[in-house]
C-alpha cells in the first residue's frame, strides 16, 4: 500500500501508549492497532481530528505516501511521466487501480 502510517513514531514522541491514546480519542485498542499496523481501509476525519489534537499534529505527521514500484509502471505506462500521460488524441489518461485484497 501506498500510505505508509507513523502513528507508533508520534506516540513514542510523545511518550504516550497505544491503551491511552485509545482511550482518551474513544475508541478500540483493536481498532487503533489496526490503524498503527496499516491494515485500515479507512480513518474517520473525526477520529483523525481527536489523534491530531491529543498528539498535537498534523495529519502529516501520521500518515505519509511513499509510491511504489507496480504503481508507478502503470500511471507512468511506459510513456515517461504522469504528467506527460497523454493519448494520442490529446486527451489525459486515467486509471483506476483496485486493490481488492
């Protein structure tokens, strides 16, 4: 996956655990974990807000994107870079890649 999560790292510089931060935003140690480990398909913006002000944050801070390999070869499709996906019409070209695991 693309988004890489930091949550661990802003928790241990903050000196605060898992079970507390958990508690204070109002939600699961088994949902926070899921979130720490990557595994989320989704965060709520409400549950973000309250990890950003309990950490004193950024979104940012959490939450990072690092492109990988497979994607780049397909937006890129063999044609240089994303910014230059043209077709020969002229017209950009999109794609909409599924990751159905």
């Amino acid at each position: 996956m693309a988004i890489i999560t930091n949550l661990d790292v802003m928790l241990a510089k903050r000196k605060m655990s898992s079970k507390d931060l958990a508690e204070v935003i109002g939600i699961t140690i088994q949902n926070l974990s899921i979130l720490k480990t990557g595994k989320a398909r989704a965060i709520r913006f409400s549950t973000l807000d309250s990890i950003c002000k309990v950490l004193q944050c950024q979104p940012g801070d959490i939450f990072e994107y690092q492109p990988d390999e497979n994607m780049e070869r397909v937006i890129n499709n063999g044609r240089g870079s994303p910014e230059n996906n043209e077709s020969s019409s002229g017209k950009k070209t999109f794609f909409v890649i599924r990751n159905n695991k």
